[in-house]
C-alpha cells in the first residue's frame, strides 16, 4: 500500500507528524495512521495553554473501528487547536496531513531534529505492511 508522507514533516514510531510553520509546530497524525484507523468520527485533544512533554497523551481519536490516544512527538505548550475538527473529523481522512490537531509554541528543537525523518518513517511503515 502507499501512503502520503511529505518530506518536509517529522514523525514518531506512534503514527503522529510534525512539520515546523512560522515558529511553531503544527502536529497531526499520518496518512498510514487514519488508513489504519478508518473512517474517523471524533477527535478530544487538551486545552490551550497546556503543557506538554514528548510522549505525553494530549488527546484521543476515535474511529468506526476503534479509539486512540494521541502522543506528543516533542515537549512543547499547545497554542491552539484545530477547531474545525470537531465539526468534520473525517477530514482527515481525506488529507492527514494537512488536518493538524494542536499547534505548539515553545517546542524542543532537539526533540523535533531526533524524530524519524520521511525515509526512516517510510522504512517503519513498509516493515509494518508486510
């Protein structure tokens, strides 16, 4: 199977990206994420202002088949959340990688460099369609 995976994003081992943007972080999940996931119907992430350490849950999706917690690729503070996903949820599925879940201020850069770039992340997902 193909998934979309832009070059200009990092990733973790836990399907989410990040993709620096004007000084902040804009994080979602991957394109192999909502596949796996199927047709999603709700997102709950935490509340502006939050703190955040890498690997911190900072919300859930849920999906026809099954619900997930979200997990911070860095430490960081979110300064805002994508609004619009708690309207059209499915439009992730149509594009993971434009619909981002919370933006972060005040992220770890070295968290972000030591994240998977696309070749690694492409890597992993290929191991994990066999």
């Amino acid at each position: 199977m193909s998934y979309n995976i832009p070059e200009n994003c990092r990733f973790t081992e836990k399907h989410e990206w990040a993709r620096e943007e004007n000084g902040v972080l804009l994080v979602g999940i991957t394109d192999y994420a909502q596949s796996s996931l199927g047709d999603i119907v709700y997102v709950d992430v935490k509340d502006e202002g939050t703190d955040l350490s890498a690997g911190d849950s900072f919300g859930a999706i849920e999906s026809v088949k099954a619900a997930e917690d979200l997990y911070a690729p860095v430490s960081g503070t979110i300064t805002e959340i994508n609004t619009a996903l708690k309207d059209a949820p499915e439009s992730i599925n149509k594009d993971a990688n434009s619909a981002w879940l919370v933006k972060l201020k005040d992220y770890n850069a070295d968290e972000f460099n030591s994240l998977m770039d696309a070749a690694a992340y492409r890597e992993l997902v290929a191991s994990l369609d066999t």
